[in-house]
C-alpha cells in the first residue's frame, strides 16, 4: 500500500470512528421497567454516556485535520487520537459490562428518587454502547498508526502554503493559478507576460 493510499484509510478510518460514537450517542443505552411504573424509562446515551458525543466529534475533526497536517502535527495528533480514542472506551465500556451502572444517575433523574435499586424489576441494555467501545477502539488503533507510520507520509496541504514553488508556465490559467499563491507572474523569472 503506497503512503497516500494509507494515509486515506486511516482518515477515512478516523472519520468512521467519530461518525460511530455520535451515532451511538444519539440512541437507546438501556431500558429499565420499575416497580409500580407505567412505562418503562427509557436511557438513551447522551445520558448514560455524556462525553461520547463531544469526544466523536472532536474525533471528527481530527480526521480533516489529518489531511492537511505536516509531520511533527501528525505526531501530536496521533497522541491526541490515542487518548481520545481511550476516553470514548472509558466512557462507553461501563454500559457494556453492567446496564445500571452507565445508566443508573439516568434513571434516577427521570424518576426523581435517590436510589432505584429497590424500584428497578427488569433492565435491558441494547447493543449501541458497544458501537461506542468498537470506536473508540478503532480511534486508539489508528492514533496509533499515525504515531508509527505518519512520518512516512508526504506532507499535505502544500498547496494551501505560502512558500509553495509555482511552476513556470505561459498560459493564462496558470498566471491566475501564481496570482493566487501570492506570486506576481510579471517578475522577472515568472511567466512570460502575455503580449496585448
């Protein structure tokens, strides 16, 4: 695979990731049907789970960051998707692992008790908080990645940048093209100026 080919995956990847955590955010943690109660309380997971939102979409703009990024900013951004990637793991795997221990403060709030243990008859958990831990698992891998192998990436965004060289060239579009980096293509060394 050839060092731009990867370097699209990964972001791809990376974009992926935050697009799963929002998703997940924005659906059904966890059902409990309580003692003496009509309808069951609904968790959903910006309850439950209240950083995973934020976190997908700062992993969202990571990735777009990522295409422009030069090397030493790829290093920090690897860093940063690291440690992101763990906090979305951290705030979705307690969801996972036990159904009342993400959504119990949830419950409680919409039923106004301080303690639901003794109200709680029947909790079901849904599969979406796992979506949440498989993307932040994804974001550490590839944080990963960009830490080990970004370096090898060629640097993006250069035509985005002052100091890029413009090619010589005598045609108007390119004229324009110079024009537009900044350089004045009537120098002396520039394109020829077009005769009137």
């Amino acid at each position: 695979m050839t060092a731009a080919r990867e370097r699209l995956v990964v972001v791809l990847g990376v974009l992926l990731a935050g697009a799963l955590a929002v998703l997940a955010s924005t659906q059904t943690f966890a059902t409990a049907t309580l003692a003496g109660a009509r309808a069951p309380v609904v968790v959903a997971g910006s309850a439950a789970a209240p950083a995973l939102a934020p976190l997908g979409i700062v992993a969202l703009a990571l990735g777009i960051a990522l295409t422009i990024a030069g090397r030493a900013a790829r290093a920090v951004l690897g860093a940063v998707l690291v440690l992101l990637g763990a906090g979305v793991v951290a705030s979705a795997l307690p969801n996972v692992l036990d159904d009342v221990a993400g959504t119990k403060d949830a419950v409680v709030s919409a039923i106004g008790v301080t303690d639901v243990a003794p109200f709680v008859v029947a909790r079901a958990g849904t599969a979406w908080p796992l979506l949440g831990v498989v993307a932040g698992v994804l974001a550490v891998l590839l944080g990963a990645v960009v830490l080990v192998r970004g370096s090898r990436w060629s640097a993006g965004g250069r035509r985005f940048r002052a100091d890029a060289e413009a090619p010589a060239s005598t045609d108007p579009i390119s004229e324009w093209d110079a024009l537009s980096r900044g350089a004045d293509p009537t120098d002396a060394g520039g394109p020829d100026e077009p005769d009137r």
